[in-house]
C-alpha cells in the first residue's frame, strides 16, 4: 500500500494475550511460565499500526497498566526502539524513562520492563533488516544478572551496538536544530517546509540515512508535494493538528508512506510534533 493512515482515537485496544497470539513461536513461547503470563498480559493493551509478517516488523502503540513487570529478562533476535509518549518505565540494565524518553537497542541486549504508574508508548520491533543489523522478532530468557550485558557479541563485533550504537536518552535533552540546519546533514531535503520546521535527531544509521526523529511544525508549515526519493516514511502525531492531503490528523494519527511515493502535501495551521521513522535519506539529491 503507497499510503496507509489509521487514527488510533477511532481504533480499539486489543488485549495483551490477542496481541501475542500474532507474535512469532520464537517470541510467544518464552514470555516464562505459563501460569503467570495471563495474569500479566491482562495489564498490557496494544494498538497494531503496522506489521509485515514476512520480515517480523511491527509498529505499535502500546499501553501498560500500574504495575505491569516482565516475568523474565530477554533479549530479541531483532532491534527494538521505543518512544514513551506518557507514563514511565524502567528497564533492568539500561535505566528509567519518562514521557519523551526514548531508546534503540540492538540485537541481543539483556533487559526487562516494569512500571509502577503505568506508560503509553511507541513500540517499534525492526525486524529482519540487514541494513539495521537486525533479524527476525524474538525473544531469549536470560538470567537476571545478564540484564544490560549482549551475550550475542563481543566488543569487538560491528553488531555488539549495530550501525546506530545502543541509544538511550531523553528528548528533551537533545536539541532542536533549524529545518535548514538539519537539511544539510541529509543533502538536499525537499519534503519540508523548512523556514517552519525544527528537527530533534533520537538516532540515525549513517550508511543508509535511516533515522527516528522529532519534528517540530511551527504555525504557518505548508509543504508542497515532493517526493521522499528511495526512502520510506511512517509518521505519528504526538500532538497539535495538521493535514495531510485529504486527510485531518490529530494526535494519535499515524500514517504510512512508502518509498518512492510522492507525499501529499502537508500543512499545520497551528502547528503539530510528529515522531516520524524513516528508512533511507529524507528526499536526498546527490551532494
């Protein structure tokens, strides 16, 4: 599909134990004991933005009750990458995260979620890429004392962070670079209206251009149609209005566009965030 938008206020939270059934063997039969995974999946509720089977990548929006906690620490054959759009979350090995935190994680990094509060977030599993130094979607019981180890890798191994390192950090703490600041480090990007735009960069794959980012539409941000070139784009409103073509989105919007499809033109008139995941350069031209 050239373009897919769905608007997650209009769309049902599927339970935790529906969700797993749609996971692969090597995922859904290592939650840990059986007994124990019903009762915890009851306090995990998701919305499916996107999934490929083929490859095992998803894109989901993800909510956990007040004292959700992983049965086991793991690790996943393929990258995971995460957004927290509210609530916190801590992660055995790797720290505590609150609204605006984010990580991407290679393949093989030991860890374990638990949240006292609760947390919605942006739950991304990459899948099999070779491009991201991932593979297909799994999950590994480890011992607890593993938890923020790789027992995939050495140090010594490309793999041990993947191409965009073992990313952790919270947004805020990163800044917003000008639309013209940003389009420089891409080439030539035409898909912006770049005089009302501001880009926070949460982590970026230098051989391919890949990247998750932040943008920032100011008032008054109106794009022509131009095409994203060889890359392939999913976008999430995180708040604020705009439109996209025909389409009004809100916050909790989503959409999907693939590579090599013009986009629609896109304006706010209020301004909006987005997170947005791109897989490739941003409308790159030769430099």
């Amino acid at each position: 599909m050239e373009l897919a938008i769905a608007h997650t206020s209009d769309m049902p939270w599927q339970s935790g134990l529906d969700v797993v059934g749609s996971m692969t063997a090597a995922f859904r039969d290592n939650l840990g004991p059986a007994d124990q995974v019903e009762r915890l999946f009851a306090t995990y509720h998701q919305k499916t933005l996107y999934h490929d089977p083929e490859t095992t990548r998803r894109f989901d929006l993800v909510r956990l009750d007040g004292g959700y906690g992983d049965i086991t620490v793991a690790y996943h054959d393929s990258v995971e990458e995460c957004f927290v759009v509210a609530g916190e979350v801590h992660l055995e090995g790797e720290g505590s995260f609150d609204a605006g935190g984010y990580f991407w994680r290679p393949p093989g990094w030991v860890h374990a979620a638990r949240t006292a509060k609760g947390m919605t977030a942006l739950l991304m599993l990459q899948g099999e890429d070779p491009a991201e130094g991932s593979f297909r979607t799994s999950r590994r019981i480890r011992l607890t004392s593993e938890a923020g180890s790789n027992p995939l890798r050495t140090a010594e191994d490309p793999l041990f962070v993947g191409p965009r390192g073992w990313v952790r950090t919270l947004d805020r703490h990163l800044p917003w670079l000008p639309g013209a600041v940003y389009a420089r480090t891409q080439g030539t990007v035409e898909a912006w209206d770049l005089d009302h735009l501001d880009v926070r960069v949460l982590s970026a794959n230098p051989f391919t251009g890949g990247q998750s980012i932040l943008l920032r539409l100011h008032a008054g941000h109106a794009d022509a149609t131009a095409s994203l070139g060889n890359a392939r784009m999913e976008l999430f409103v995180l708040g604020g209005e705009l439109q996209l073509g025909d389409e009004a989105m809100h916050a909790g919007s989503y959409a999907r566009i693939a590579a090599g499809v013009p986009m629609p033109p896109l304006h706010s008139d209020g301004g909006a965030t987005l997170f947005a995941k791109i897989d490739g350069w941003a409308a790159r031209t030769a430099v």
